[in-house]
C-alpha cells in the first residue's frame, strides 16, 4: 500500500473518532447537564491531526 492510501485511511478514522467526541460532548451537554470540555479538546486534536497529515500528505506526492 502507498502512504497515499494509508494517510487517508488514517483521515478517515480521526474524522470518524473526532465526531465521535463532538458526539459525547453533546451528549453530555444536552442530556447530562455538565460541562466536559475534554471532549472538545479530543475532537481539536484529532482535526489538528487531520491537517498534518494533509500537509504531510500533499509535501510527499
């Protein structure tokens, strides 16, 4: 496999993992009434992840 494939691949699972945080924070929100802000900063640093990798992806084609 090219690193292409891989880094998309690897794309791919941050953004389903960083929906998955959005998704808990909501959930705590709207439903639990508390405030975890650990769900945010999970979420900011899969998309921060997400965004090197892109550049990283795009330096190497």
């Amino acid at each position: 496999m090219s690193f292409h494939l891989i880094a998309l691949l690897v794309i791919f699972a941050l953004f389903g993992t960083s929906a998955t945080y959005l998704i808990r924070f909501m959930y705590s929100y709207w439903i639990k009434k508390q405030l975890e802000v650990k769900y945010i900063i999970n979420a900011s640093i899969c998309a921060l992840l997400v965004m090197v990798i892109s550049v990283i992806n795009e330096l190497i084609q």
